[in-house]
C-alpha cells in the first residue's frame, strides 16, 4: 500500500474518531453530579493556586485534569451564594439578604434546584451546610432533598443563630445532625463525616444505576478554627498559632477526603459519566495569620481583600469542573462567569423542562463554555451586595458594600472604578478617567435596586432568641418525646 493510502487511512480514522466525540452532545447528556463547596477558602487557599504553605495534592490533581472556570465570581457571604445555586437568581430576589436574622431564608416561592432535577428522574443529597432557613418548611427535605444530613444555623456551634444546642460544646466533634426527619448523634469529626455519608450514599445511587445529585456543602474551614491534631501538627511546628494551623490544617483535611471521594469514583468505575465540580462559597475569611507570634499576611491569591466584601477578593472563587472523557482538562475558560449559571446549566445537561410559572432566571448555562472554551459569550453586568445592614438600615446601605462586575469593569461602593482587564488585583482607582463607564454602571445599578426591593422578603422579621430558634425547639422535643439515636453512614 502507498504511504498516502496509509496516511489518509489514518487520518479519516482520526477524523472519524473525532467525530464520535462531537457526536457526544453535552445537551442532554444526564450525568450524575456531584458539587463540593467548601466554606470560607479562597483563591489563595489551594497550593495549585500559589500558596507556599498548604499541601492540597489532590486538588491539586483535580485542577490538573479539569475545566477550570478562572474568572468565576459568587456571593461574598455563604447563605446569599446558596440561595443563587438552588435558585438561579440574585440572592436579593430570593429574599437572602444575610446570614442571620431569619434573612438567610429563601423564599418559598422558589422552584428550587432540586426540585428541577428530581422532575427528571435524578436522586438528590446534600450533605453539610444548608443555611437557607431552618423551618420545615425551609428545610432541605421540603426543597427537593431525598437525603438531608445537615447542621442548623450559619455553622456548627452557632446555636445563637439556630444550630442544634449541644453542638456548642462539641465543636466540629461528635455533632447533633439532622439526618432527614430525625436528629441523630454522631461520632467524629465533621468533614470526614460528610464525604463518609455523602459516599455511602452515592454508592448506592451507583449501584442502582439511578441518575443522582450529590451536593456536599462542607462548613469547613468555616470558623471557628477546629482540625484534628495530626492535621494541625505541622502548622504548629512552623510557628503558627492554633487559630491558622487549624484552618490550615481543616483545608488539608479537606484535600484528604475530596481524594479519598475520587479514589472510590475511580474504583466503583463512575468517573465516565459523573461531572465532579470542586468551588467555593465567598472569598477567604482569613488574610491575617499569627506566626511566632507576629501577624502576618497569609497568602491570597494577590487580592487585597476577601469575605463580606465588594472587591475581587470577596467574590472571585474557585471552580474546577472535571467529567473524565468527556470535558477538556486542563483549560481555562477565561469569561466571566457566575454562581447563577449552574442552575441553568445542571438543567440543560439534565434535559429538564422547566415549568412555565417559576421565579425568573438570571444565570446562562455554561454548556457552551463547556464544549468550546472560546464559544461567544457576550458580555453582562453582574450585581453584588454583601447585605447584612442592621434591621430597618436597609435603605441607607443601597451605596455601601457593593459592587457592579462586568468582563472588563468593577465599580464598587458608587466611587470607584477598576479595569479588571489590566488591573485584576484592584490596586488603581480609574474612575476619574472613565465618567460615562461609572454613569453607565451606577444607571445600571440603581435599576437593579429598584428592581429587587420588593422581593426582599424577610425585612422587618423579628429577632428570634436562642431557645427558639426552630432546631432548638426541635431538638428538646425529639429529646423529650423519644431521644437523640446513635447514627452513622453506611459502609462504602
């Protein structure tokens, strides 16, 4: 045979090969998902994200292999980034203004992620932190969970706020958990717990062959700042106070079991058709540590800010996406890109047809994203808010902590103007340079506002004390009526 016979043999294989892959459309496609998002990490907080400390290996491998979304924006505080997930839209339009004060609840009026994905045959579990209100009508197993194992309030050990009471005194131990209809108590430490129950679970879905949801919620490395001792020895021995070596050490616990959950995937031979994605909910909490005694900056990926606030460092997270075999790994997609589109786009991966009277959407599905990094995506304004004003102060803060993000711009608290472009860092004010950019976004801005006032549902609600917060209330009852049982994950 000729070697130009040969070699367009070869290369209509090739393109045949080729084929079968565009042949696989992602629209449709029904994967199984499973979300990690951990509490308070930023983008400095990973070691494939620059930091000189921490050891995250796993994650590290995970990004390695994945789409990775690199201007990905969320809320700057947890709740209002929930409510955008399980919603599809700005917090504010959900009612989610803060994360306490009754105003972390959504609004029951939302046809909630869940609940889409259940309309289509999926299974749904969260395992962690809910944080969108904490009345059975709220609950997670009221808003399209099948399986709930979760904490109450903002964290564990909030009992203020609404937690279980006895998760006071143990922290990030041992808690008092919500496992679908009963409160249970449980033995060891929290994130082992959620991977633990979170893979039981899967496993069975697996075995099942049931299309599922696995949303893994962590409160890690959430404050306050608990690890077990092996994780926090060797931040200890460097000089670090107790307070950063048990972040630190929390994140690396991290790492552990978001490895050990691939490990099994790989093995149970589920990583074909499961899209695994790792983010997190807001900026880091943390950009001061204690070494030896002194402060010192801890790593921050270059932002000079992180939660609760209005600048790149409060909102700008990771997001790693990875479905073996089917997305590119190791590729950035570089538009801006928001906590909003993941409804749309878990909908239109899942073929679910949404109902014709449901809250309006604000996200874009990223499935275009998805199969070309460099698709067209025209350019948007993105609204930011960090809420959280005193009761009745709402009005007086509609120009404080706030921000407008769109793919070149940043205009934040009504005077300040950044060019994301040249100035990711946010370290030169341009706003005197560019007047019909800030009149532009300000017009924008104010529309925006006048827009979701009256969908803030929960102004003007009542502080509610301790001992009636409705997990409280729950738990002495059940404590009362029939006791507090043993319980823990199966066997995987």
């Amino acid at each position: 045979m000729k070697a130009s016979t040969v070699m367009k043999a070869g290369l209509l294989a090739v393109f045949a090969f080729a084929g079968c892959i565009e042949a696989k459309s992602l629209e449709g496609s029904r994967p199984n998902i499973i979300l990690v998002m951990t509490d308070d990490q930023g983008m400095g907080d990973l070691s494939c994200m620059g930091n000189p400390i921490l050891r995250t290996p796993h994650l590290d491998s995970f990004y390695e292999r994945s789409t990775r979304f690199a201007d990905f924006h969320v809320s700057p505080t947890c709740a209002p980034t929930r409510a955008a997930i399980m919603s599809g839209r700005t917090p504010f339009k959900s009612g989610v203004t803060h994360t306490i004060w009754q105003r972390e609840r959504m609004s029951l009026d939302t046809f909630t992620l869940p609940q889409a994905l259940k309309s289509v045959g999926y299974t749904t579990g969260i395992f962690g932190k809910w944080h969108l209100g904490d009345e059975e009508a709220y609950l997670p197993g009221s808003r399209g969970f099948d399986e709930v194992l979760m904490h109450g309030a903002g964290g564990i050990g909030q009992t203020r706020y609404g937690d279980f009471p006895p998760n006071g005194k143990n922290l990030y131990f041992d808690n008092v958990l919500l496992h679908n209809d009963t409160i249970v108590q449980t033995k060891g430490f929290c994130t082992d717990l959620f991977f633990q129950a979170a893979l039981a679970w899967i496993k069975k879905q697996h075995e099942a062959k049931k299309p599922y949801f696995a949303y893994i919620s962590l409160n890690a490395p959430h404050g306050p700042m608990i690890a077990p001792e092996t994780y926090k020895k060797r931040f200890l021995d460097m000089g670090y106070s107790r307070d950063t070596a048990g972040r630190y050490g929390m994140i690396e616990n991290i790492d552990d079991n978001f490895g050990q959950m691939m490990e099994k995937l790989a093995e149970w031979t589920a990583l074909d058709n499961t899209l695994v994605i790792f983010m997190t909910d807001n900026g880091s909490s943390r950009t001061r540590g204690t070494l030896n005694g002194e402060s010192v900056r801890l790593f921050n990926a270059h932002f000079k800010t992180g939660k609760n606030t209005p600048y790149e460092g409060g909102t700008h997270v990771p997001a790693f996406w990875q479905w073996k075999g089917v997305l590119d790994e190791g590729v950035d997609v570089d538009v801006l890109t928001s906590h909003v589109d993941l409804y749309k786009t878990f909908c239109e991966l899942a073929d679910v047809t949404l109902p014709a009277r449901m809250q309006e959407l604000d996200g874009r599905s990223l499935v275009p994203l998805l199969k070309d990094p460099n698709a067209d995506w025209p350019d948007r304004e993105r609204f930011v808010h960090c809420g959280r004003w005193d009761p009745g102060k709402r009005d007086a803060f509609k120009f404080k902590n706030f921000a407008v993000r769109t793919e070149r711009w940043r205009f934040v608290n009504n005077r300040e103007l950044y060019d994301i472009s040249k100035d990711p860092f946010e370290t030169t004010n341009v706003a005197g340079e560019h007047s019909e950019v800030l009149a532009k976004l300000r017009q924008s801005y104010d529309q925006w506002w006048e827009s979701v006032l009256p969908l803030m549902v929960n102004e003007g609600l009542p502080l509610v004390s301790p001992e009636n917060q409705p997990l409280a209330i729950r738990y002495y009852k059940q404590l009362k009526e029939k006791g507090i049982p043993e319980w823990a994950p199966e066997e995987f």
